[in-house]
C-alpha cells in the first residue's frame, strides 16, 4: 500500500489550485473582452456615446451583485455549478456579437433590449463566478481570518490580471483580426476550455463518473456550437451587414475606429462611417465645392485638410491655380486605402499627386506638435458629425484654438457643420464654438439633395468677419458660384443664428446637441 504524506497531499492541492486560479485568469479574461464587445457594438451600430456607456457599464456592474447572491444557493454544488456556468456564459457571450449584429440587422426596434439583456445576463453569470471560486479555493480546509484573507487576495489577483489581459487582447488582437462576431466567438471557445480544466482537474475528485461524463458533452456540444459560428461567421456578417445598406456593398473594412463601409450602385457609389453617410457621388461636387472654394480666399498656395481622407476635398484643390501644398492629416489608414483603391474614380486619385503629403494621425494630436512648416493659408475641416465624445473633442474651442496657431496671418478656415435645418442646434453651437476660440465667424449654407440643406462656417482671426469669395482664377464648377455664395449667406427665420454657450472639452455640448437632432 502507497503510504501518502501529508506533504504530498498539501503539493497535490497546491497544484489543483494553481490550476483553479489559472481558470480564474482565463474566465475573468473572457468576462471583460464581453464587456468590451458590447461597448463595441453599441458604438458601431447604434452610435454608442456617454448615455450607452453609462447603461452598459453600470448595468453590467449591478448585474455582477445580482449574480454573485442568485449564486448563494448552489454553494453546495460549487464544481459543477461553476462549469454550469462557465459553458452558459460561453454560449450567451460567444454569440452576443452575432445576436445583436442581426437583430440590429433585421429588427432595428429591438436591438437596444437585446443589448440590455445581453449585458444583464453577461454580467449575472460573470459575478456568479466569484463565489463559486471562494468555495472550491476553500474546499476541505480549515481557515482561519488570514488564511481567508489570502486566498481571497488570491483570487482577486487572479481575476484582475485576468481582466487587464483581456483589456489588451480585444483591442489589439481580437477585433482587429478576427472582427466582433468571431472575436466573442472565439472568448467563448476560451471560456469553454477554462470550464473544461475545472472538469477534469476538479469534478473528477468531488462527482460520479456519469456527472463528468455528462459535463463533457454539455461543452461538448457549446463547443460544438461556438465552432459552427466561428465556421459560418463570414456569412453571418454579409448578410446581417447587407440589410443595413440599400444598395450593394463592394468594400468593407472594421478598423479601431470605426466600421468603413462602400456601396455603389450604377454610377453612386456611397461612403459610410459607423453607419452614417459621408458622400454620394451624385451631388458630392455641391458639398465639396462649398467647403473647399469659400476657403481660398485671394488665392491660397498652402492648405491643410483635417479630415476629408475619401481625398475629395484634395480633388478639388488640386484643380485650383496656385495651390502647390496640400496636408491632409486623417486618423484612420484604411480610409485612406480605400481613397486611393475603391474610391479612386471619385477623387481622380488626387491622393497620390506630389503636392499632396498624407498624414496619418489624430488630428488634435498633429496640430499640438511642433508648428514649424505648419503655416497654411487655408485650413478645411472635413470632419465627420460629433455624434461621440471622441468626435465632439474636434469641435471644441481647444480645438479651433489649436488650428490658429496653422494659419497664416490672414488665413481662412472652414468648418462643415452640420444642417441648420435637421441639426439646428448642433449647427448654431459650431458656429458659437469657433467664435469663442477668437474668429470672427461667417455662416453659410447649400442643398446637398442627399444631405438635405447642409451649413459651413467660414472663419479668420480678427474682428471682421470673412466675405464668402470665389478665388480668382477658379475652374469651371458644377454648383458653387458668386451668386450661389451670395446667397448661401442668408437665413430664413426658421433656421436663424441662436445664441448658444460654446462646446468644450470640458463640456462637449455639441455631442449632447447631436443626440437631439431636429428640435
């Protein structure tokens, strides 16, 4: 007979729970990549912002509580309730990307209580997890307050290291190269293979051959579950991604900042930014123009573009006398991919002439660098709609600030903002913000059919406020010209100047403004 001492018995439990914390690590990992997938998604599909932030996080901390006392019951039953647990939340997490993706897709109405319930059910089964790892860390022990009081640390070491990992992991691994859908997918797989290690290592000692055996096929077959979604994921996507867009889409890419979508549909091809429309080459040319043309003054000879990565703005410039410098400054590298591949034909490949120097970077980064060589007789921003705290900083006083200190003495800026018409408020608000950065501010506005009427804000420093121009020498225009600016510089009473308190960073107002729309 095999005489065990109780040194080896005490080695033995060491190594079941250093396995345990291990699963601690892996599960609180897949807990925190859940919560950032749902954030994720709320940004992309419906916009995300502070207010779905807030529900997300705070909705998933209380479901945390709730399910760390619905758990107290199954105490008894710790081992085979946590492997219960952990194949669920596999399930419910590793198809919450898909889920939402396509409820979003085919039943618009329904997705903000899918999400909610998503993070209500993430959240119970995540704070299950605690508890139900105190019992097994504490099974057949004798503990005294100190001895508690480390395994607890324990415990909690594990699970924050846990969540730090997957912190990093969903960020820079997980949605970029394998996207939403595949990436919860994939943490679920993760999620499973933790469950399976507390099985074998940990249900074998304490459940009947016949209760392990049945653990195994239930993870078995989420497993089996999760591979199916991972294998048709692909399809999934198109398809849900496909019903969101009227005509067909030709180019996609999901990118840390934003989901790029193209479409095109006999001569329309169509850009989209999270879902928001950013051009239609059936009346582009009014929008660009209006942005672009008021700008140049007496005849500006550098520009520097802040935004505008579809390279349209650039087109334009690029046909105007005089103009030997172009600086176009966008965050996101695959926009500008796509201007110079897919979206060729509608910038005339304006992105790869010498006199045009691509910058890729934050714009409010760049402008607080170094200012030598950073002297434009014109600055257009070509920025998308603050409709997020991320955007909102770009229209803040700091950041018309930053831009003067660009321009060269008498230097023009232009800043799209918005309809006077559908976003009355935010449009007003710009036009407040930029004058409270110390420029003496013209508002202006045109139709854009696909936009509706569409507003401008034409800006200098100084007391006077700029006369809307043609430059001299302007080529021949489809839409814009001296009559046209003329009289895109008068208001009707409906949508008239009001006086608004300016957007900060602070207080990005202008985001909350956005949120409103029409009022």
């Amino acid at each position: 007979m095999t005489h065990v001492t109780p040194r080896v018995v005490a080695a033995a439990s060491g190594r079941w729970r250093a396995v345990l914390l291990a699963a601690v690590a892996a599960c609180a990992a897949c807990g925190i990549v859940y919560e950032l997938a749902l954030l994720t998604l709320s940004a992309s599909l419906d916009g995300g912002g502070i207010v779905a932030t807030s529900l997300i996080v705070a909705g998933y901390i209380a479901a945390l509580g709730a399910g760390a006392l619905l758990v107290k019951p199954l105490l008894a039953h710790a081992a085979i309730t946590f492997v219960a647990v952990e194949a669920l939340l596999s399930i419910v997490g590793g198809l919450s990307a898909a889920t939402l993706y396509a409820v979003f897709a085919f039943i618009d109405d329904e997705s903000t209580w899918v999400l909610a319930v998503g993070t209500a059910l993430i959240g119970g089964l995540v704070g299950a997890e605690v508890p139900l790892l105190m019992t097994l860390l504490q099974r057949g022990r004798t503990l005294g307050a100190a001895d508690t009081g480390r395994t607890l640390a324990n415990l909690n070491a594990a699970d924050y290291l846990g969540a730090l990992l997957g912190g990093l992991v969903w960020p820079f691994f997980l949605l970029p190269q394998l996207g939403m859908i595949r990436g919860a997918a994939a943490t679920g797989v993760i999620n499973l293979a933790a469950a399976a290690v507390v099985a074998v290592f940990l249900l074998r000692r304490v459940v009947s051959p016949r209760q392990l055996a049945s653990a195994l096929c239930a993870l078995g077959l989420a497993l089996a579950l999760l591979t199916t979604l991972l294998v048709r994921s692909h399809d999934i996507e198109t398809t849900s991604r496909q019903r969101l867009y009227a005509d067909p889409i030709i180019a996609y890419r999901h990118t840390p900042y934003q989901e790029i979508v193209v479409t095109r549909r006999g001569a329309d091809m169509r850009l989209y930014l999270d879902g928001g429309l950013q051009f239609s080459t059936r009346d582009e040319y009014r929008y660009t123009e209006s942005l672009v043309y008021p700008a140049l003054g007496a005849g500006a000879h550098s520009v520097l573009v802040l935004g505008g990565g579809d390279g349209l703005c650039a087109r334009e410039l690029l046909r105007q006398p005089g103009v030997q410098r172009i600086v176009q400054v966008e965050l996101d590298p695959a926009v500008i991919d796509l201007a110079r591949t897919t979206m060729r034909e509608a910038n005339g490949g304006s992105l790869d002439n010498p006199r045009v120097d691509v910058v890729i970077g934050d714009a409010m980064t760049w402008l607080r660098g170094p200012v030598a060589d950073r002297s434009f007789d014109a600055v257009i921003v070509d920025l998308p709609d603050p409709d997020t705290p991320a955007l909102g900083r770009l229209y803040s006083t700091e950041f018309y600030a930053l831009v003067a200190r660009a321009l060269a003495p008498g230097g023009l800026m232009v800043v799209q903002s918005g309809s006077p018409f559908s976003t009355p408020t935010a449009f007003w608000r710009t036009v407040s913000t930029v004058r409270a950065a110390g420029y003496a501010v013209t508002p202006y506005h045109v139709h854009v059919p696909t936009f509706g009427d569409w507003g401008f804000a034409l800006a200098r420093r100084g007391p006077a406020p700029p006369v809307p121009t043609m430059p001299p020498n302007a080529p021949p225009l489809r839409f814009l010209n001296q009559q046209v600016l003329d009289a895109a510089t008068v208001f009707s009473s409906d949508t008239g100047p009001r006086p608004l308190e300016p957007s900060t960073l602070e207080n990005p107002r202008i985001v909350e403004d956005m949120r409103h729309g029409y009022d």
